[in-house]
C-alpha cells in the first residue's frame, strides 16, 4: 500500500510544499487562457490596491495617534 492509496483517503503527499506548488501549478495549467487572463487582471486589481494603502500608511507619522479620555476633552 502506498502513502497516496490508504484507507483514510487523504493524499498525503499533497501536504507537503513541493506537493502542494505541484498541485497548484497542474490546475492552473488545466484552466482556459481566458480564466487565466481574468486571474491575473484580479491580481494586478489587488496589488494596485495593496500598493495604494501602503503609499497611504506612508504618509504622516509611522505610529497612530493615542485616542485617551483626556484628549477626548
């Protein structure tokens, strides 16, 4: 018997790294080029995103300011 065929049902070798980007990377392979294409613009949407909070967070000081009762008053 081997570790991918055993009772449980589980293939184990997916668990590991190696496993898992090699699972990865057959599904990403079996999808049409236009599901890819759409993929990779929703990427670009979310970086763009990413980069625009972290040019966001940039400006000002690099600590939030304290909200306390006394400068509430």
């Amino acid at each position: 018997m081997t570790k991918n065929n055993r009772k449980d049902g589980v293939d184990w070798s997916l668990t590991t790294r190696k496993g898992s980007r090699l699972r990865q990377h057959r599904e990403f392979l079996a999808l049409p080029f236009r599901r890819k294409m759409e993929l990779l613009e929703e990427m670009c949407g979310r970086a763009r995103k990413l980069s625009n909070l972290s040019d966001y967070k940039g400006q000002g000081s690099s600590e939030s300011p304290k909200v306390t009762a006394l400068n509430q008053r």
